[in-house]
C-alpha cells in the first residue's frame, strides 16, 4: 500500500554539514519500510560515522569502492543492480563535479555509473559555489541525463551568511522519492483532479463563512494518486495542511471558485474526485468595509451553485471526465441520503462519511467511510487512516475504469517544484 515499503533505495551521502539532516532521510525511509542502503565518501564520514546510518538502516553502509558486500560481493555493484531509487543527499560541489565527469573511483560515483535507476539529487553548498559557473554547467550536464534535482533553498547556511545553498528538507525529499518511485504505477497516464477542503463565504472583510473539513482526506487522495503514478491537480480551498509535493496545487476558496476552477479543468480531467466541502449558501452581499456592530446581526443568504451538478451537465457535452466520484457528509439517514446524491448529481461513485463521528469526517487523521457505486455495491470499510482510505477509494476508480497497469518511460531529468 505504501509505495516506500520494500524499496530498495540507495541513500549516497557526501561531506557537507547538512549530513545530520541525511540521517533524518534515512530514518524516514526506512520507517516506511524501505530497504535503505547508505554510500558514504570519506569527507561524509567526517561529520558524522557510519554507525549511525548503520543503526538506522540495519545494513552497514559502503564506505570503500572495493569493501564487499553481502558475502564475497563487490559493494557499488550489488547496489547498483538492486536499487530502485538513488538519492545522493546532502551532494556536494565536489561530487556533482565528478558525476557531470562520469568519475567511478569512490562508492557513489561509481554507483551512479552502474545503475539504471532514477537520480535524485540534493545538492547543499556555499551560495557562491552554487552558483559558480562551472557548478550549474555540472547540473544542467546531470539533467539532460536524466537526473531530478531537489533544491538546493535559502536560509542560513553553514558560514553563518544567508543565501542559496541548504539543503531541502528531509520530509520533501522523500515526498520526492514517492513521486519518482511511482511514477509508472498503475494509475499512469491518468490525470486526476481531486478538491480538497472547505470553502469561505466572505461576510466582509474579515468575517465568512465555513465549515470544519481540514482538507486531510483530499490531501490523502492527492498523495497516493501521485504515488502510484497519476498526474494530479488539487483544487484546495481552507485546509489545515499544504498540498503535497508533485502534485499541481489551485487554489478555490468560495464556492463560485471551485465550480469556475472544476469547470475550466474539465477537460484536462480523466476522473473527479470531489472531497471538498463546499458551502451550499452564501450571504448575499459582501460588505467591502467591516460591518459595524450597530448594524445588527442579520444576513441573508443565498444558495451557492452546485458544483457537481454543474460538472454533470457539462460532462454530456465534453465526454470528460470518464469518472466522477464525489463524498457525502451525513449526519442521519446515512445510505439513503449518499444514494441519493449519487443518482442526482450523477456521479459513478460516492463515499459516504458519517460526520457526526468523532474519530471520522472532519479534520482528524482517521475516516471510516462506506463506498457505493451506481451498479447497487456497498462496501463499508472498516476505522482506517486516511491514506489506507484513499489507497481504496482508488482501487476502486481503478476498477471502475478497468484499468491495467502502463508503462513508463524515463525523460529528461528537471528541478522538482
Ligand atoms: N458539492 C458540490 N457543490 C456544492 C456542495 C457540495 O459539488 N455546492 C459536492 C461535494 O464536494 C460532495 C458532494 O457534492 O462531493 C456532496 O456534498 P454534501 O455536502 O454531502 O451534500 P450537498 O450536495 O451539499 O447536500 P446536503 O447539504 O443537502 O446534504
């Protein structure tokens, strides 16, 4: 389920201080499940020993070109015909320099000649060394074959000076490795759009109206269509956390601009996902100054459009999207109220959500949801994290769309937003 579980991933680790953060990305792969093997360079070793990366990985890193490995083999070659991903973090302007060469005379270099896996790298240096001629003809060399390239951002560096330089952080890393390692996974090919959220209804200047939804559920659905290959569009209103890395992110905080965002995206969109919670009335008028308390309290209000009603009726004309899903929050009468929304808004699938629960529906990291779809299927599942919920949300658009899984072909490589 976890697209990380059972990867082999390479962890190349050079000398630069933003090693301590290294060990983070070690940890976190490898909490996932990750088999993660570490190659670290001499001046790496420096900052921090082997034994650390050891202890958290369980496997003993590769410290010499010519130290076996795994019995009598040669380390750099195993390594390199078992990985799935190779990330080489921090990377410094050193050993991005013998890359862009093809140099093979220490562990990573050498590696990174043998493999055919992805390159991610993440290079941490002095601003003026990143920015050295000779260091950007070095990455745009490394891209052009093919490598992915994450950061380096500004902040405080190492000298003390501010500036361009440090090295991503840990956690968008490894969303990065997640991307890269799903990339031909079973919903390739496929562009999804999914809104997340809940939408602002301005009163004035600094009232509105909205609701509870924390936009985890939407995010969680983003994340593992990303995962397993899809290339996805949040549309995201009020949410309590970003949008995930890798995925193109639109914002649409009323609800007149998620029904103008989904519209426009309709053709581009193969399946719809709607997970937003989108006001249903707003107040007729918007006061451009506060309102004052003397005014009184009273406002009037009025129905906002219904955006998958909207997209129902467009979708006869454009042939797109070939699915829509959308979710309905109940708090009472739970089934017959979810069938009825599928049927009148015409959707092939939706998951129902009792909202009235505490440790479902809104804002926290669980749901518990029962999935319908038009053929008369109910399926209820059981108190899950929102991942596993989505990662069955999409088995079952993947279902629906009989879909097998497509090939993948690697391009160029680029800059990861
Ligand atoms: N939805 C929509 N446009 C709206 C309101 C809701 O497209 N103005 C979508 C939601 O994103 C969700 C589905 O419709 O996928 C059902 O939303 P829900 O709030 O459960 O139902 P409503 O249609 O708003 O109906 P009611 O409030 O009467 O339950």
């Amino acid at each position: 389920m976890n697209i990380l579980a059972d990867k082999t991933i390479l962890l190349g680790v050079t000398g630069g201080i933003a090693v301590y953060k290294a060990v983070d990305i070690c940890s976190k792969l490898t909490q996932a499940g990750a088999d993660v093997r570490v190659l670290m360079t001499h001046s790496a070793q420096k900052f921090v020993s082997g034994l650390t990366f050891g202890a958290i990985s369980g496997q003993q890193p590769v410290t010499d070109l010519w130290q076996l490995y795994e019995g009598e083999k040669i380390g750099h070659v195993t390594l390199a015909h078992k990985a799935q991903l190779f990330i080489i973090a921090p990377l410094t302007a050193h050993t991005l320099a013998r890359l862009a060469l093809g140099m093979g005379d220490d562990p990573i270099s050498a590696t990174a000649l043998s493999t055919t896996a992805p390159l991610l790298l993440a290079p941490a240096m002095e601003a003026n060394m990143w920015q050295h001629p000779a260091t950007q003809a070095n990455l745009q060399t490394l891209m052009a074959r093919g490598a992915y390239i994450v950061g380096p951002e500004s902040g405080r560096l190492a000298s003390g000076a501010s500036g361009i330089g440090r090295m991503s952080e840990p956690a968008d890393i490894v969303e990065h490795a997640r991307t890269l390692l799903g990339r031909n996974g079973p919903l390739s090919g496929l562009r999804i759009t999914i809104s997340a959220g809940g939408t602002r209804e301005w009163v004035d200047p600094v009232r509105f109206m909205g609701n509870r939804s924390s936009g985890k559920m939407g995010v969680a659905l983003a994340r593992v269509a990303r995962d397993q290959g899809a290339q996805v569009t949040l549309i995201y209103g009020s949410m309590s956390v970003a949008p995930p890395l890798g995925v193109r992110a639109v914002p649409a905080i009323r609800a007149s601009d998620m029904l103008r965002v989904t519209l426009e995206l309709l053709p581009e969109t193969d399946v719809l996902i709607s997970a937003a919670a989108i006001a249903d009335f707003r107040p007729v008028v918007t006061h451009d100054t506060k309102l004052k308390k003397d005014t009184g309290a009273g406002i009037q209000l009025e129905r906002t459009p219904d955006v998958l009603k909207a997209v129902g009726e467009r979708r006869q004309e454009l042939g797109m999207p070939k699915l829509v899903v959308g979710f309905a929050a109940e708090t009472s009468d739970l089934l017959q109220n979810a069938q009825r929304k599928m049927a009148s808004k015409n959707l092939e699938m939706i998951v129902l959500n009792d909202v009235s629960a505490t440790d479902a529906g809104f804002g926290v990291d669980t749901n518990r949801v029962t999935l319908l779809t038009r053929d008369g299927a109910v399926e209820s599942l059981p108190l899950l994290d929102k991942e596993t919920v989505a990662y069955h949300i999409l088995h079952r658009v993947r279902g629906l769309l009989g879909r097998q899984s497509i090939g993948w072909s690697p391009g160029v490589g680029s800059v990861l937003p």
